[in-house]
C-alpha cells in the first residue's frame, strides 16, 4: 500500500500573552476544533480492505516483558484475542504530543502546582493483574457482574486485563505511598449491537474495515473504525489516591469522612477549573463498591451532560487491610478519552484510537521567536497524508487553506 504525504508550512503572529495552548503562557487550554472532512478521499481512493494489524510477538510492559502467548492462550478461561494484544503497549498516555499524553500532563501541573510534588506518578503499572488486585482487594463483590467473562478479559482464571486503574491502590498502599496518580489502559469487553450500547462505552477500537478519513484535528488525521459486533474496548484512565492523617482533619472540626469528601470536591473542581476553565459542573450521588459516599463529577459539553470521573471516600476496609489504620483517604478515577473531548473538543471518542504512527506528529513547531513588539511568531510544519491516495495539489491546498481560516478565527492570531 502505498501512502501519499505532503508537507506544507504557515507561520502566524500571536501576542505572548495568550492563554492558547500551543504556546502554552499558562495552564488552561483554548478550546478549538479542525473539522476539515477530507472530501475528495471518498471519490479517489482504493480503499483498505482490511486494517488489522500485525500482531507482535512481544511487548515490554512496566518493564516487564509479555510475550503474545501469556496473553493470548488456548486456555479455556483464556478470552484476550491477538487485537487486544496489539492494542496493549499503545500508551498513548506517553505520548507527548497526542491529546491523552497533553492532558495527561496538564493534570500532573496541576497536582505538582497544588500539593507541592507530593503526588507521585506511576503511568508504567503493567496492565496484567491478578482478580484479587482487580476487584477483591478493592472489595467488588464475589457475584458482581464485571467479573464476568463477558466483561473482563482473562489471561487465566487468576490473572486478568485491568478493567480499572483502581486496581493498583492496594498495592500502592502497602508499599507506603500516601498521595499518587496511576495513568494507564484499561480494558473491558463488552457486546454492542443496533439496539443495545455498552454502558462503559468509552472507546471503540474494531480492528476491520476503515472508513474514509473524516476530521482534521490539531494536525492529527484520525479516523473513524466501524463498529462490529464484539468490540474492544479500552479506555485511558487516572486514577487519583490520597490519605490523610487524623491531624488533618481533627482541627477541622469535622468527622474524617466529611473532611474527605469536601477535600476532594474541591480538588476535583479546581482540577476541572485549571483544564476548562469556567465550564460547568454538576455532582450526581453514586455507588462505588471502593468509596463511600460515592460521587460523579459531570461536565456540560455538546448540550449534554457528561460524566467524566467517579470518585469517593475510601472504604475504610481498603486502608485497614493496606496499613493505614487510622487514616481517611479519597480516590477518583477520570477517562481520560472523555476529559480530552471536552478539551479538544472533538465529536466522536473513537477519533482517539489510531493504531498507526503516521497519523501522530503531523505537526511540528520549526521556528519561534518574539519580536520587539512583544509578539511571538511560530511557524508549524504539517504533514498532510492519507493512508488510501494520493493527495493533489489542489487537495492539499483547499485544506491548508481551511487550516489557515481555522487557526486565525479561532486562535486569533494574525498569519504571515
Ligand atoms: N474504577 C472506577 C471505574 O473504572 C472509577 C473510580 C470511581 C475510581 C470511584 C475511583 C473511585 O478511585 O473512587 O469506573
């Protein structure tokens, strides 16, 4: 298959003080959108029939090296297909310049701003655990239904596909860390069909026929997937843990749990504050079997509501059986997919998950300088490609031009 790139430049002038990420003055994000459909590709392209990709023979995970068969096995209790395990070491989370690993990023300023570097980061926890890490030691119970085999993938009957970054709060607690922040891929296998939707339906990845590229966002070409009938589902998540020690509380006048939950709230909206700035909130009461009182935090984005995080106070149970007797904590666990959504905002969740390198980095800053007038000029290289044809001049031009409208309008930045 062949791919057809083109490579164009602009160079515009913004004032230094501007709140727009790309020259990042500070914290909070513009929100702006490239919806630039790719309108030729339909008429002109050979499409691919097929989008699998290769399967690798072995990933390095956590530092721990996974090789396809201790995850993919001819087991009985085995239900991890080769898709799952080439998605396993995408790490977008890792990935600078990708929505996730920005956002990702974005929150890490946020905690290091507010809580002096006390949170400590792990965004490398090997996705592999054990049932017990996965929902016994965060007390999910024996009959619940995410145990199923329907909705957990499992390497064996012991040993599954983290559904969950909370997952790691137990052992985290035991090896003595107090305030942390795990980042990483959970998995959830779900059945999706015209009339019935997964509940946790953060991210659809189906590995077989591509539709035509549709959006222009930030420079990066992503695409939609079609949907077959069993999906993979994966999902970014955060998960946020810290404990407080009697001291913290008992000056406050008020009981561990109440100062907890206020705590957290409060974290919580001003972590919201510094990534959307004035966007509106709403917390809703909910069931966690790991927190108590329980609580979702749901944004306003597209007419709607939209939960991004669940969060609580830590059953006490979690902290007495890790070693922290005397202790209140709080914990939350965010989707990153749909926190980027409302950042970038962009339409469709599924955009996120592209498998092939080519559609990242397209664009690049290759000059920035500030003149005596204080205004600073960046100029972006950006790789125009598509997977299924040639691109003509024209093409490329009626989308630079479209990208060049675009970032004046909505940047508000003056080009040159
Ligand atoms: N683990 C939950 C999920 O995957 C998210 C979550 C909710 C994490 C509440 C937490 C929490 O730490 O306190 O949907």
């Amino acid at each position: 298959m062949t791919m057809a790139m083109s490579i164009a430049q602009f160079t515009f002038f913004s004032r230094a003080t501007s709140s727009s990420f790309l020259n990042r003055t500070n914290a909070r994000f513009n929100r702006f959108t490239f919806s630039t459909p790719f309108s030729t590709a339909d008429a002109t392209c050979t499409r691919k029939k097929n989008g699998r990709l290769p399967v690798l023979s072995a990933l390095e995970l956590g530092g721990v090296k996974i090789a396809r068969d201790d995850v993919v096995r001819d087991d009985p209790t085995n239900n991890v297909p080769d898709s799952i395990f080439s998605k396993l070491g995408m790490q977008l989370h890792k990935r600078n310049q990708h929505p996730i690993g920005i956002l990702k990023n974005a929150i890490y300023e946020y905690f290091d701003a507010n809580y002096s570097n006390k949170f400590d980061k792990f965004d490398d926890l090997c996705p592999l655990v054990s049932v017990k890490q996965n929902f016994d030691d965060v007390l999910v119970p024996a009959d619940h239904i995410s145990r199923s085999y329907n909705d957990t993938y499992y390497v064996d009957s012991q040993t599954v596909l983290r559904c969950h970054t909370s997952a790691h709060q137990a052992e985290l607690l035991r090896d003595g860390h107090t305030h942390f922040l795990v980042t990483g891929d959970v998995y959830r296998r779900d059945s999706i069909d015209s009339t019935h939707y997964p509940v946790f339906h953060q991210v659809f990845v189906a590995s077989h026929y591509l539709q035509p590229p549709n959006f222009f966002f930030l420079g990066f070409f992503l695409r939609f997937w079609s949907i077959h009938s069993y999906t993979l589902l994966l999902e970014m998540q955060m998960e946020g843990f810290r404990v407080f020690s009697p001291e913290e509380w008992e000056a406050s006048g008020l009981d561990g749990t109440s100062y907890a939950a206020g705590d957290l709230k409060k974290c919580l909206e001003g972590l919201a504050r510094h990534l959307f700035g004035a966007v509106e909130m709403r917390w809703i009461d909910a069931y966690f079997p790991f927190t108590n009182p329980s609580f979702e935090l749901e944004i306003y984005f597209q007419e709607k509501w939209m939960e991004v995080l669940g969060c609580g106070v830590t059953e006490q149970e979690i902290l007495r059986n890790n070693g922290q007797l005397d202790s209140v904590a709080w914990a939350f666990g965010l989707g990153l997919e749909r926190l980027a959504m409302v950042l970038f905002d962009i339409p469709d969740i599924r955009l996120f998950w592209s498998n092939d390198e080519r559609f990242t980095s397209q664009v690049q800053l290759i000059d920035n300088f500030t003149n005596k007038k204080g205004m600073t000029s960046h100029c972006y290289r950006i790789a125009y490609r598509s997977m299924e044809c040639s691109l003509t001049d024209e093409e490329i031009n009626e989308l630079q031009r479209k990208v060049r409208e675009q970032v004046e309008t909505k940047l508000n930045v003056e080009l040159r």
